[in-house]
C-alpha cells in the first residue's frame, strides 16, 4: 500500500509539470479574469423575468435508478448502493462505473417533446447536464473521449438539447461539474476489508493497459476516474468530501493538467453551444481559490455574452456582484438584493428508483409554494424533474408536471415579470429565523406553509398577494395591508381572484378581509389587486 501511495504521489507531480493541451482561446472583451472586472457584469434582466426554470439533470448515473452520487457511493462497502450493484452488475474490482456507462442508452428520449413539455409548464429557460462529477462528457467532446458521442447513446446530447430549447424559444443553461471528479472518485481507489474480495483493488487505479480484450480496449480509465494521485486527508472517511469542497482541510490539490482539461472542456462546450446561463457546482467558482480557471470562463462566457449568467455557490458580497448567487435546495428568509436562483429536485438529482416506488417526489402544490416564496424574495427557481436512463419520466412526475401546468397557466401572471414588494411575505414562516446550511440545504423548514403564510409581489399596475393554501372557512386577512400601514399608501381599487374574477374585500385597522369563493384550483389562490 505504502508503494502504491508512493507512486500516485510520483505520477501525480509529473501531471502537475505536464505541459498543458492546446487551449481553448479565451474571447477577449471587456471582462478580464479577475472579481474588479467582473463586479463590471449585471444580472441581465430577461433572467429577472423569467423567475423559472426547468432542469434535466440527466447522465449515466441515472442508470442503475440508486439516486444522486451512486458513481461515488457504489465504491462505499456496504453500502445500499454498492450492494445493489454487486447484485445487478458485478463487484466494483471487477465491474466498475465505467462499465455502466455503455448501458446508458437514452433510447426513448425525445428532446422536443421534453422541451415543449417543460414550456407549458411554465419553464422560461432550460437547463441541462454538461458532465456531472462522474467526469463524463454529454457531447462530442474534443478533450474527454469519455463522452456519449464515443460511448452510451452514442449521440452529442447537448447538441440535440441545445437545438430543443432553441427550436422552443428558450434560454439554455449548462452546467459543468467534472472539476470535482478528482476527489469525489477516490473512493474507486479503495478495495473490500472483508469477503470474498478482501483486499482487491476497485478499478479505480487500472490503466489502459488493463483494458486489453476488453470493451473499453484503448481507453484509458485514468481520463475518466482521474485516480493517479495519493487520496486526501481522511479519506476513507465518506463524509469527508464535503468538508473539502473548497480544495481545504487535506484535499489532494489537482494537477495543472486536470485544471486545463477542465478549462478546455468548458470553453469547448460553451464554443459549441452558445449557452446563455452556466452553472457549476463548486465553492464560489471551479478550483477556486487555487487556481485561476473559473474566473477565466467566467470572463470568456460574458465577453462573449453579454446577457449571459454563471452562477456560483456560498459567495460573499463582494463576489455576488460579479456572480449570480446558487442557493441549493433552500432558500434565504430575506429579500435579496441582486437577482438569485435556488436549485431544487422533486425527488434526487439523479432518478432514483426507491423515491419513485415510496411516491416521496415534491407535489405540485411544495413545488409552487417554493417558487412563490423564492420569487417574493427576487430569486428564480431552477427545478430538476430526473429523467430514467431511457430519457422518459415516470407517470408520477408526468401528473406533477400537469398539476403544474394547471397552476401556471391560471396563475402564471403573478410570477413572470414581477420584482418584490416593501416585504416579501407574513405568516408564521416568514416571521422564523430560517438560517442557511452551508450553500442551503435549508428547505424542509419552508414545508409547513400554509394559508397563513402570505408573499407578495408586483408589477407597476398590481400587487399580487399569495396564501399557501386555500383557507378552510373561505376567509383570508392580509395583515400587511391593513388601514394606515405605513408601507401601503395608495387606495386599493379593486381585489380580484385568479381564475375566478372580482371580489369583495374591506380593509379594516386588522388588514385587508377578502371572502374567498370555492376553490378555483387545486393549490393556492392569488389575489390581483390594483394599485
């Protein structure tokens, strides 16, 4: 073990003085590479607008239906998702990730159809996987050979996406998470501590030169699991990864060559594409603040899109003026001052087959409060609904997005277009002190909305005021405009209900008492209300 160790410290310092691969040229412009020049960038205002998105967060890791991260976790023994693939597949020394790859097929998937599907729901942009953490590229990629145009499908993914959203009218996002693939892989370095394969090297650590006779004959292994460097501090520790996100507390640093692999990819991607949004899924910015490369995309996408957006993680105030703030699964119980976007799933970011058979997706209804409570707030909703391997949903998702649909398209007004009022909402949830967990993580205390918990929004003409739920006896008192509240000084003209039509309403000293007919839809009611 010590020699191994020794030798993946040896090969990892020869990558690092690698000479790099040919560039990708960087589009010069007004932005330079650094947070002074960025801070330049605004959140352009059609992404204001848009308020929702749609996202297929859809890879090879969908294959075996075990969920988000099962190309990592199926290396845990033990673990459901390593005896799962030991059943199905094969041991991991033998039968490893990168033989998963050629089972995913996509063999239903119908990218206009999606797309389209998406839009009546309400989608203004669309969102789609460029590579994950497995480090496998979903295009004909000049720097990966590990990618669905060579293995899998056997089709340049983002091309046929790319062309859906454009086809569709959409905005289309991208986002790159391969610059993690360093670290998250490691554990395909390990090997069983009992058993029958005790002490057996995971394929991790093969070579081209063990693919001889093999499908994967003259693919090297190495450039998809990226393994020939010592493991970081504590790594056979499973939690350990996310305190390291940031390349801290003993990550093995990447080697320049990994850096401009990265580099080149994205740039390629970005070349081919003409993405208008990028999202990666790092601490501020990829292998920031080691090294210089998120900064140089990020420079390259706006010089070469002005209207363009790249989102980034955990960001202090100064950075939130260059980037546009990600907040995952969560959301800050404040109005922010720049345009944000919270990413979210219905179920786990890779499909996952248990989430499915439990029935234990987000509803319709969990769904459009968060959105209501994002957009009082000025952010956007970036949603994934995970697609099987085949490329299709399952009937459950299909009834979630009809719900959906149902809402959007009597409700849609009240979202698209709109900016945040004096305050963003009242109600029990929005009077808690609700804190942030690392980049978010903080949704489930936003599930117990209900018709007490109001947001508001507006557009120069209406304020629209939103309860959670329908209240039981009909009767809705919206304390915030209430008689002499000092943050509501014009008269109210009329109160109309979305989907049904005027309604009498009186403002007394205890706020705006509206009488609420039967439900007109199955979610939440919105009130119009002229200014």
């Amino acid at each position: 073990m010590k020699n191994l160790s020794l030798l993946a410290a040896v090969a990892s310092l020869l990558l690092a003085a690698a000479p790099a691969a040919a560039q990708e040229q960087m589009q010069t412009g007004r932005y330079e590479p650094t947070w002074e020049s960025l801070r330049q960038h605004q959140t352009p205002e059609w992404f204001r607008d848009a308020k929702f998105g749609i996202w297929a967060h859809w890879g090879p890791q969908c294959v075996e239906g075990t969920g988000d991260w099962m190309a990592r976790s199926m290396y845990f023994e033990g673990s459901r998702e390593y005896r799962h693939h030991v059943e199905h597949y094969g041991h991991p020394s033998e039968v490893g990730f990168k033989d998963i790859l050629p089972l995913f097929k996509a063999e239903r998937w119908s990218p206009d159809s999606l797309v389209e599907r998406y839009k009546r729901c309400g989608a203004k942009y669309f969102f789609v996987l460029g590579n994950h953490h497995d480090n496998f590229d979903l295009w004909d990629s000049k720097y990966q050979p590990w990618n669905s145009m060579n293995i899998g499908p056997r089709r340049d993914i983002l091309d046929a996406w790319a062309k859906a959203a454009r086809r569709a009218g959409l905005p289309l996002g991208i986002s790159f998470h391969a610059d993690h693939a360093w670290t998250w892989y490691e554990p395909a370095q390990r090997w069983d501590l009992s058993g029958d394969k005790a002490g057996v090297f995971y394929d991790g650590n093969m070579t081209k030169a063990d693919g001889r006779g093999k499908w994967w004959d003259g693919m090297d292994p190495q450039l998809l699991y990226r393994q020939r460097h010592p493991m970081s501090r504590g790594s056979w520790d499973n939690r350990s990864l996310h305190g390291q996100w940031d390349w801290g507390n003993g990550a093995c640093p990447p080697s320049a060559e990994f850096v401009d692999n990265f580099f080149n990819r994205t740039l390629d991607a970005i070349n081919r594409y003409e993405p208008d949004l990028v999202y990666f899924d790092a601490t501020v910015l990829p292998f920031y603040p080691l090294n210089d490369c998120g900064l140089r995309i990020t420079a390259h996408l706006y010089n070469k899109n002005p209207r363009s957006v790249v989102f980034g993680k955990i960001l202090d105030a100064e950075q939130r003026q260059a980037l546009t703030w990600d907040v995952e699964r969560g959301a800050p119980n404040e109005i922010v001052a720049q345009p944000w976007q919270t990413c979210n799933c219905i179920g786990g970011w890779h499909y996952n087959t248990s989430i499915y058979e439990r029935g234990a997706y987000k509803t319709a209804a969990q769904v459009v409060r968060q959105l209501v409570d994002i957009v009082s707030k000025n952010g956007n909703l970036l949603l994934s609904i995970p697609l099987r391997a085949d490329g299709t949903y399952d009937e459950k998702e299909a009834r979630i997005l009809d719900d959906l649909e149902a809402w959007m398209t009597q409700n849609g007004e009240s979202i698209f277009g709109t900016r945040p009022w004096t305050r963003f909402g009242e109600g029990p949830v929005a009077e808690a002190d609700i804190k942030l967990n690392a980049q978010g993580f903080n949704d489930s205390q936003f599930s117990n909305m209900d018709y007490r918990d109001l947001r508001f929004n507006q557009t120069p003409r209406y304020l629209y005021v939103t309860a959670m739920s329908w209240p039981q006896d009909g009767r809705l008192v919206v304390r915030s405009l209430a008689k002499g509240n000092p943050d509501f000084g014009w008269p109210i003209r009329s109160v109309y209900l979305l989907g049904h039509g005027r309604l009498k309403a009186r403002q007394t000293a205890q706020g705006l008492v509206v009488e609420l007919p039967q439900p007109c839809n199955a979610i939440a009611p919105v009130l119009r209300i002229s200014k």
